[in-house]
C-alpha cells in the first residue's frame, strides 16, 4: 500500500481552502449588493380592474408610459386661457376625485377649486378601479372638447348616478379635457429648480432693469 506523503495532503487541503475563501469572499458581496427585491405586484385585496403597471410600489404606481417631466402647471392657470394652452403637452397634478368604476377608463382630477376629466391615449391604458383620493400626476395633452348630451350621460351612469340625475342632463357642453399619456399615482415627483435668477421685481410685481419695475 503506497502512502501519500503527509506534506503533499496539507499541500491539497490548503488549496482547496484557498478557493473557498476565494468563492466567499466574491460571492458575499454581490449578494449584499443584490437583495432579493419583493414582487412588483398589487395585493389580492386592490381592485385593479384592466389596470397593469409599469411600476407598482409602495408609494408610486405608474401606468401607460413613465413620467418625462413635462412642464407642470396648475388647472386654475390653463382654465383661464384654454385657447393658448389647448393642444400642448404639459403636466397636471391633483387629487383623483372619482374614477371610471367600470373599466377604468377615465379619472376625475381635482386640483383646488378646478376638476377636469382626464382620458387614456388611444384607450390604450386604464387605472385602478380603487384609486379615488389619491395624489396624481399625469402627462399629456390639454384639449377643449364638446361633450355630448349622450357623452355626459354616459359618464354619468359610469359614475353610478341615479336614473332621476341622468335625465336631468340635457345639452352639449365645452369642457377642458386631458388626454394623458402617463399617469403616476401616489407621491408626486420632486419638482425641478428653477434655472437662473432672473431680473428683480419691483412692488408691482413687473420687471425691472433695476428692480424697481420701471422698465
């Protein structure tokens, strides 16, 4: 029986030790670098009709496309000069007031004083069916848009309102309308600098050369 040296069986066990540190000492770290990351799913308890998101997290839900950070403006500023601001891009946030308790199709956005229908591009999104009260931000295109005696009827019994409400409504109507591309639900994001200084203003409010509002 031959016997294996005792200097070449330390020689093997060191090296296999060797490469285990080796493996640990590489595999340790990716592992902390990557957690395991929680499913990017709704809870079976949400109502999410024909909703599917981009992104589903606990504070953000986006759905058609993600935010390009358009500029953002108030409803109360576009309902004053429609004209000027109809058929731009631009952003609106707000607070879903009610939602479409069909499919989804449509949300109410109420910014203040100021509500406005909002619409899905091309019905090629929806949202949830349980999103009411919830902080929104969506972007796309401001439109005035007659609304139909029909149309408005038909929103109306969307909404579940009573057969005695519906035929209270009669006429067509001009309304400012959006159409959204991307609709992101829960924390608005972070709203950008403003670039520059800019010229003083003075007590009226105009600019100045000088800060004092004579031109």
């Amino acid at each position: 029986m031959r016997m294996v040296p005792f200097s070449d069986t330390m020689e093997s066990n060191m090296r296999y030790l060797t490469s285990v540190v080796l493996v640990a000492a590489f595999a340790l770290p990716a592992l902390a670098q990557d957690p395991p990351r929680p499913p990017t799913k709704p809870s079976a308890d949400r109502k999410m009709g024909l909703a599917k998101p981009l992104v589903f997290e606990k504070d953000k839900e986006v759905y058609g496309a993600p935010l390009k950070g358009l500029k953002h403006l108030r409803l109360k500023r576009i309902s004053k000069r429609q004209k000027k601001w109809s058929g731009k891009k631009l952003q609106i946030r707000g607070e879903i007031a009610s939602v479409c308790p069909k499919k989804g199709c449509w949300m109410m956005v109420k910014d203040g004083p100021q509500t406005v229908r909002v619409r899905f591009t091309d019905y090629s999104f929806f949202v949830p069916l349980d999103c009411a009260n919830q902080k929104v931000t969506a972007e796309g295109t401001v439109t005035v848009k007659v609304e139909t005696e029909a149309e408005r009827r038909h929103y109306a019994e969307d909404a579940g309102k009573s057969k005695e409400e519906i035929e209270k409504i009669t006429g067509d109507k001009v309304l400012l309308s959006f159409t959204a591309d991307a609709v992101q639900i829960g924390t608005p994001p972070a709203k950008k600098k403003a670039q520059g200084g800019g010229r003083a203003k003075g007590k009226d409010g105009a600019k100045g050369k000088n800060g004092s509002g004579q031109g």
